[in-house]
C-alpha cells in the first residue's frame, strides 16, 4: 500500500449476539452526518479519479459510443386511453422525457404533460415517476425525487391550467391512484426511518394535505404496502405483501368514501394477485403448493381462499409469470425451460405465440384498454434490438410497431452470435448460461469474457438485447449471464433453492459456471471478469472470499456485502422485510449461516481480484457505508498489489446517476476498468 492510498482509520466496535463476539472497526463509518466520514469517502474518491486518469480517454470514448447509440430524437407507440393518446418523447441532447398527449386523433394539438428536462434543471440528480391522469382527464399526479433515496414528494399539475398546484405530500412512494370521481386520492407513505411503504392515505382534493385521512396502517414490519387500481377502472386495491405472502383489500373506485374489504386473508406462504372483468376475479395465486402458480377465479360476493375455483391448473413444469385481461381474451406470460412464452385464452381457442431464437426476452407491454381485439407486447434478444410488437387474435398475426433505432449507423445484428450452454454445478444441477459475443471472436481458444449474475428475490436477469454491451462484443469480449438459483429463470424452485438456508447454492453456481468457462477454453482467469449489483454485489463478494483465483477483475454495484450487521440491524430500510430472504439472525441457525457466507465478514488475508466498487451517498437499498466499510477491511487485510478502488457518487442513490445520458457515464466508468485490465493482457 503506498502512501497515497486512503487508510480508514481503525476504531474498533463490539457486537454481540448468541454469545458471539465481532469486532468492527470500521463500524463509524455508518454516521453520514460526520465530517470524517464524507472526508473519507471523498479521499477514496480522489484514489479512484487517480488510479483511473490513465484511462480516462478510454472512458470517454466509452461515453460517446454509447451516446451515439441512443436516438436523440425519439418517441413511444402511442397509446390510446380514456380519450386520449399518450406518448412519451425525447428530444436532442436533453437528458430526460417529455410527456405528451392528443385528445381522440394523433392530429389533434399537441398537449406537453410534463416536460421533465424543465422539472429537473438545478438538481444533480432527478427522479419522476407514478404519472396518472385523473379519469376527468384535467389532473396529473406524480411523485418527484431530488436525492436518490426513493422518497418522493407528490406533486398534481392541473394540465387545463398548465400549473403545478401549491401542493405537497412528502415521504411517499411516489404513486397514487384516483377514484373514479378524479375527487380523491389515495397514496402510500413511507417510515421516515425505515422507509418501510406502511400507511395509505386518502387526499381529497382541494384539501389541506394536513387532514388527510388515513385509511390503513400496516403494522407487521415484515410487510410493505401499496395502493393500485384495476385494469377495469372499477376496484381501488390496497395490498399489503412480504417475501413469500399477500393480502389484498378492494373498495369499489365509485365509492371513495367507502371502507375497504378483505379478499382473502394473508396466509403465510400463500401468494395471491388480482385481475378484475365483469363482476369476476381473476386470482394467479400459488395456493395449495401449485409452486409456479396457476389461475383461478372468485365472484365478487364470494372472495375467501375456499371460494376460489380452478382455471388454469398448475404444471411443475410452467410457471405463470403474469396475466393480461381484456373482455375477449386473456394472455398468460408464461416460462418453460427459462424462455417466456405468450399464451392466449379465447373462448374455447388456446394457442400459444411462437419465436425462433434459442434465448431471448419477451414481455406483454402496456395494455390499458380492454375493449380490443388486439394487444402489444416486447420481444428483444441479445442479438436483436427490442421490438414493439402488435398481435391480432383474430388473424393470428404480428405486426412491428416499433424496433429500437440504433443511430451510430455502424450496428448490424448478423455481426452477432448468441447462444445458451447449460453447466453442471458441484451439486448436479444443471446452471442455464446465455452468452452473446461478435461474429469475428473465435470461441477455440480463450476470449475476455464478464459474466454476469444476480440470484436473488427470484428476480430472473432476462437475455436480453443491450446496446451499451456491443462495446465490449466489438472489442472481442463473450458477455454472458449466468441463470444461478435465487432467481426464477427455471421457475419458482430455482428461486426456492437459492434463498435462506440454501443461498450458498447461488454462489456456488456462479463459481462452477467461472470454472467450466475456464476449464472449456472459452475463457481464462486471467480473461475473466464479474459483474453484479445490490444482491449481485453481495454474489460477487461471496465468490471473490471463496474462489478469487479465478478472475481478473470483478466490478461490485451498490453491494449489499455487510449481511449479517444489516439483517440485526431493524432501523435499516428492508430489513424486517427480508427476514424471509436471507433468514432472521435473531435465530441461531441463520446467524450462523449468514456469518458463514457474508462478505464483509470473510475477508481474509489473501489475495484478490482486481475491484471496483461503487455506491451512492443517499442509497435507501444497500446503504453507503456497507460498500466503504468491505473496501476498508480489504485494504487492510489483502496481500496483493491488485487495484482496489472506491467510488461514491454524493448526489444520488441505488439506481446511479439519473437522466439518459448521465447513467452512461457509470457504464462507461465500470466498462472502462474491465477494458483496461484486459489490455493489461496484450
């Protein structure tokens, strides 16, 4: 370590739990409001600008690539809804979107909604989401965001006038839902301190936002709470949820002023989600062990769990992902084998959409109207830019509304190959891998490869088509994904398997899928670079303390690595709310697992990759000082020369850098330190 290297200072922090005793010397850097702290934090800043100057050009090439990818000049299919079309549009160099719409004809005059390029000037970072239009068409609610830590103000903007009203809610989650009189309101509010979604509250309009009334109170922690509308426009929901249960109440969107009603009562391990069409309930729910979900149905009059009656049976094989409703038909978002299928129920007429590409990502678009014969959905691959696509259930065909553009005028996608190989894990399960590369890399012999991975909260990483990537395919990089458990790419037991008392699965699978692409020859660990983010950073920290040998550098988004200390931990955000995921370490057996696999806690004095880690100072997911407290203990104790760099960006939060063009500079940043480890090579 030389002298320039930033060195925390060591002030050593006892916990205790179960009669074990940890000593965390870098524990001080929680408190953000402490000077030493944020001086730190800007030293490690000032290592990384230095480390990197060398290959700051490298950087910015990076960024105008990818710049030149986007289309300056764009705009969304309109959609049709409530009288109007809507669209969403970008204009030349401005970072941000601009909301628009047509009353009845796509000629009619143009209204600007919102133009958030004006909303965000003078913030360093901006966030705008939950946009809804009031069903008199005369209001616009929104929830803004000016820190990054996901707690937004809500906003209305009364387009007649063109003015944003004298009006603020703070601390909610940034959506809201009007009855169907545009009269009131109802929106979710945040714990200040856990930022845990646990109140709703009804706003009438015109109102003191001071006597808003609260209309539910979710007092179990290991619940969030969220309020939401029926695609028919009929029923408001209140739907209160952890990891592994739901319960949904519904209230008639006529009658506002009404109380709420149960549908089914929450029972653990019992997960329910609601579709409304004339006087009937569609219910995907995994009731009665139906573990990858199947479709039934409740009368309004009858809405208990032992109502319910069978629709679609559940197959171990399928799992539904999501439902579509119109008054004519219904799509079921399906997955078999890790690829999404599109299912439609038609009277007495089932049939599915068929695609020819070996891996791909699919996925039913915004379909507000139900009166239609027709319905959208998105269709991309790794090698195929996304396409909006147009289907008749009539004539059975599809129609290209829209294929992403890409500008640079140098993209073609027959200079692409993709594939899916499948590896066999330690355990015998077999771990799906989709990878893409370009057309002139030769697979004989080893390539630069960054595999990537998530594995958690059953979230699937999709293969799918990423304009950013083709940087690293047109420098002769393999990008590949690998499907490990956790996620549900193979269903809901692929997510069983890698969460509580199996997560070591997850880990294991990405470090068996690293060795079989070495020992395959399509790579080598002196080629082979890691990505991960959030959960993904904590996957990266737990392969880098068991099989560091085996990369060359690995990039470390946002990383939730300080697991065991968080999780005991009941004043941090999505803690109480995870017990279901990680394990609640107030029992004996999931402290002793989570200590065996987190990564702050098992560094070691050993050698390690090459690391980049990055974080964001007002991260409401994985807070900053889990990032900067792993970096210190690596400094501390790794024995080799490897660059270890820290950056944190002080304006925003868990999603990086806002505005288009801004969150390329975080690709490009993290591109750039893989790019140039790999010419280390040449």
């Amino acid at each position: 370590m030389n002298n320039n290297t930033p060195k925390a200072v060591k002030k050593p922090y006892k916990l205790i739990k179960h009669g074990d005793v940890r000593i965390d010397n870098y524990y001080w850097l929680r408190d953000r409001n402490n000077p030493e702290v944020i001086d730190y934090l800007n030293k490690e800043n000032l290592y990384f600008e230095t480390k990197t100057k060398a290959y700051k050009s490298l950087e910015k090439s990076l960024f105008e690539e990818m710049k030149a990818r986007i289309k300056q000049e764009d705009e969304s299919i309109p959609v049709y809804e409530n009288g109007y079309y809507y669209q969403t549009k970008f204009y030349k160099g401005k970072e941000y979107p601009v909301y628009t719409r047509r009353k009845r004809s796509l000629t009619a005059p143009e209204e600007i909604i919102l133009d958030v390029n004006k909303m965000a000037k003078g913030y360093a970072y901006y966030k705008l989401t939950g946009l809804e239009i009031s069903p008199d068409n005369r209001y616009a609610v929104f929830g803004e965001d000016t820190t990054g830590r996901r707690q937004y103000i809500l906003k209305i903007k009364d387009l007649k006038n063109n003015k944003i009203l004298n009006l603020q809610i703070p601390n909610t989650t940034g959506s809201a839902v009007w009855s169907n009189d545009s009269r009131y309101l109802f929106y979710t509010v945040k714990d200040p301190v856990t930022l845990r979604a646990y109140r709703i509250y009804r706003h009438r309009f015109g109102d003191d936002p001071a006597n808003d009334v609260l209309i539910y109170e979710e007092t179990d922690e290991t619940y969030d709470v969220f309020v939401t509308k029926s695609k028919s426009k009929k029923y408001i929901y209140i739907a209160s949820f952890s990891t592994l249960t739901t319960e949904y109440q519904f209230l008639d969107a006529d009658k506002p002023e009404g109380n709420f009603k149960i549908f089914a009562r929450r029972q653990k391990g019992i997960e329910y989600n609601l579709f409304h069409r004339n006087g009937e309930f569609f219910v995907l729910t995994n009731k009665d062990n139906a573990v990858n979900f199947k479709l039934m149905t409740a009368k309004i009059t009858k809405t208990e769990m032992k109502y319910w009656q069978e629709y679609i049976l559940h197959r171990p094989s399928v799992m539904i992902e999501y439902v579509e409703i119109f008054n004519d038909f219904i799509v079921l978002q399906e997955r078999e084998e890790g690829l999404n299928k599109l299912r439609i129920l038609m009277n007495y007429d089932d049939f599915y959409i068929g695609f020819d590409e070996e891996t791909y990502t699919l996925y039913t678009a915004y379909n507000p109207e139900t009166d239609t014969r027709k319905f959208r959905f998105v269709y991309n691959s790794m090698t195929t830019p996304s396409s909006v696509i147009e289907f008749d259930i009539d004539t059975r065909k599809k129609k290209v509304l829209k294929e992403q553009e890409i500008p640079d005028g140098k993209f073609d996608k027959h200079n692409y190959r993709s594939k899916r190989i499948w590896v066999t894990a330690r355990d015998g399960e077999r771990i799906p891998v989709s990878m893409v590369w370009h057309k002139d890399t030769v697979l004989a012999h080893p390539n630069p490869l960054l595999l990537y991975g998530y594995g958690a909260y059953g979230i699937t990483v999709d293969p799918g088509f990423s304009t950013n990537r083709l940087s690293l395919l047109d420098r002769g990089f393999i990008f590949a994904i690998a499907h490990i458990r956790g996620g549900e790419y193979l269903g809901r037991p692929w997510y069983e398997a890698g969460k509580l008392l199996h997560k070591k699965n997850t880990f294991n699978d990405f470090v068996d899928v690293a060795t079989h692409l070495i020992e395959q020859n399509i790579t080598s660990n002196e080629q082979l670079f890691a990505m991960g983010g959030s959960a993904g950073g904590l996957l990266m920290g737990a392969v880098i303390n068991q099989a560091p040998q085996l990369f060359k550098g690995v990039v470390a988004q946002v990383p939730f690595v300080d697991v065991l200390t968080t999780m005991l931990d009941e004043s941090i955000p999505l803690t109480t709310g995870e017990y279901d995921e990680w394990g609640n370490p107030n029992e004996k057996k999931y402290y002793d697992y989570i200590k065996s696999y987190s990564p702050y806690d098992n560094v070691e004095a050993k050698s390690y990759p090459n690391l980049l880690v990055t974080t964001g100072l007002h991260d409401s997911q994985v807070q900053y000082w889990e990032p900067a407290k792993w970096v210190a203990k690596l400094r501390e104790l790794k024995t080799d020369d490897n660059l270890l760099l820290l950056h944190t960006d002080m304006d925003s939060g868990h999603g990086g850098a806002s505005g288009r063009f801004k969150s390329l500079k975080d690709t490009a940043r993290d591109f750039a330190f893989i790019i140039n480890l790999n010419q280390q090579n040449l």
